[in-house]
C-alpha cells in the first residue's frame, strides 16, 4: 500500500493477501488499538496523528514489556490489540517466541537498516536508545559522590538507598539493565551476582521503567538508571538537577519496536500504521513531544538533544538471546533478588 493512499484519509481497498502477510482485502477504516510502550505524549502524538492522516481511529493503552506481554497472552484468543508500538524488543522477541505475533514485511521496512530488523519480520525498529545513569548532581554533591561513570560506581556504600530502577520483569528498560549485566560480565550468574549487589542500594524497583528518572529529578535518589533520551526529557520539563552519564565499561541499548498482533480484528489498518510508523515523517513527531530516541528512518531528522550513538560505549547485546532469556532470568531475579532483604 503506498503512503500516497495512506494519506488520502479515505477508506482504501487493497489487494488479497498470500502466504507473505501482505495487506489483505479488508477494507482501511474502523479503528485499530495499540499497545503502545513509550512515553504517554509519544503515543498520543503518534495516534493522533495517524487517525488525522488516514480517517483510522487509532487508540492506545501505555504499557511496560512485560505487561504488554502478559496482557497478549491473557487475549490470544481474542486479541484486544491490533499492534505494538514501542519499547525495547526483548520484549517483542518475547512476544514472538510465544506465538502472539505476526510476521509482517511492511514495504517501508526496506529503508530501516536490517540491524534494526527482525530477520523473519515479526519487528521492526522504529528508534533507538541507549542506556544510562539519570543522576541528580543536587544530590550527589550532598552526599560526597562524583557523577557515576562506571557500573562498579553505583555499589559505593554512600548510595545506599540511592538507586532507582524498575523492576524487569514489567519492565522493558530494567531488563536491558539485568541484561546488559549478563552480557559484560559473561554469563546468567555473573549479571545476576552483580545485581544482589546494587540491590543493597536500590530504594526500590517501580513498574515503569522511565520513573527512575522522575525520582531521581525529584531529589528522592541520586541516580535513576533508565534510557539517556527520557532522562533528557525530564530536564527539559524542568528536573534541572539532572544530568546525563554512561559507563565506561559499556552499556546497553534499546531498539524501539512495532510489531503486528497475531488474530489482529482489523489487520489492514494494522499493518498501514505499522507502514506508516516507518517513515520519517511519523517518526520526526517524536522530537516535537520531547522524545529524543535516535531514529531508524535514515532520511528522519537529527536533533542536538539525540545521544550520540558513535560517543557511547556499548556491549555486544544479543536481541534473540535476550528474548529467550528473558522468562527465566526474570523470574530469578524476583526470586533471588528483588524478594530479598538488604543488608
């Protein structure tokens, strides 16, 4: 389906769909449902602006990974989404491992180079974000502390009680996090290992995985560990205290994905946001909301307020490993971690 016909805001009638999950003969209209993983302003921006371009109503719920996961399972049988709109892929590989999603190729996906890509099409990548320390210098300097530049830095004893990260079994962000431990530090019990030791200075594990950086920016911790982009967000709303670091060991990475529900009710308008995501100009509406993701659409803009992928150091981080991973390693760390008494 071109972009052409998806901007006309008139219902749309295409061809029959084959083996290769193409655009079916339904008809473009009706409304569709996302479950949306991103910030709230960022997915009202993004439906908004797809229902004004194409006539579709599009709806959405703000949900963690984990939730969104959780919340597919429960409706297999009768999907109350359409598609999945953001938030770290894991989560998506998840998802897909666990038959409720789609394999779809949009033809947009061509321009979306193919390391942001599922290579059997069940993703596609629509940002990308890297994970860092959200630190509120107020608090630091209060407590005798340089900004953190290494994981080993957030286990200083003066940060007892000063750590804030979400849990990562809801959260898509945290597991980055517990991954990104796994993957530096070589294998499940190594990441876990470390992870029993911050958890004597984590204060607590939220749901969300972007409330690190409100707490944080609220002088509750010292440093709240989430992707550097929301971080920056919450300066720019007035959390002035806040400031940006990475560690030099390496660090994690997000790639923001959107995904087509399995059993979708109207998979045609599905797959046309899904199509419509993936141009820059959906994607340049992030910016306008505070969203400063790196964009996958290499003819989308590049803003000042984006990190710098090629200034970060980063870990080799394995997306399908991670994925399959993921229900055990976080159910461990429930068991093991979070459900245990600091010292």
């Amino acid at each position: 389906m071109s972009l052409a016909l998806l901007m006309s805001g008139c219902a749309v009638t295409s061809t029959d769909s084959g083996d290769d999950g193409s655009t079916g003969s339904d008809e473009l209209g009706g409304s569709i449902t996302i479950a949306c993983g991103a910030m709230e302003d960022w997915c009202q921006a993004m439906t908004t602006a797809f229902t004004a371009e194409t006539g579709v109503q599009a709806n959405f719920v703000r949900l963690s990974s984990g939730e969104t996961v959780a919340r597919l399972d429960a409706a297999r049988d009768n999907p109350e989404f359409d598609v999945w709109h953001g938030g770290p892929v894991d989560g998506f590989g998840a998802a897909r491992d666990a038959g409720l999603l789609e394999a779809y190729d949009s033809p947009n996906a061509a321009a979306i180079p193919d390391k942001y890509k599922d290579a059997d099409h069940y993703w596609t990548g629509v940002y990308v974000g890297a994970l860092g320390f959200c630190s509120n210098t107020k608090v630091l300097d209060e407590l005798g502390v340089d900004v953190p530049e290494s994981w080993e830095d957030l286990l200083d004893p003066k940060l007892k009680g000063q750590i804030s990260t979400a849990h990562p079994s809801p959260s898509g962000t945290a597991f980055t996090t517990l991954w990104t431990q796994v993957t530096r530090l070589g294998g499940e019990e190594e990441g876990l290992e470390y992870m029993k030791k911050m958890h004597n200075n984590v204060l607590q594990y939220s749901k969300s995985g972007t409330a690190p950086g409100q707490i944080a920016g609220r002088g509750e911790v010292a440093v709240g560990l989430v992707f550097s982009h929301d971080c920056v967000k919450y300066q720019e709303e007035g959390l002035t205290d806040l400031t940006v670091s990475f560690p030099k060991e390496g660090t994690g990475y997000e790639i923001g994905g959107v995904a087509l529900v399995k059993g979708s009710k109207n998979k045609t308008a599905a797959q046309a946001y899904i199509d419509w995501t993936l141009t820059a100009e959906a994607q340049n509406i992030g910016p306008t909301v505070g969203s400063y993701q790196v964009l996958t659409n290499p003819d989308a803009a590049v803003d000042d307020r984006m990190v710098k992928l090629e200034d970060v150091e980063f870990v080799d981080y394995d997306f399908v490993a991670a994925a399959a991973a993921k229900p055990g390693l976080t159910a461990r760390f429930d068991a093991e971690i979070a459900a245990q008494p600091k010292e």
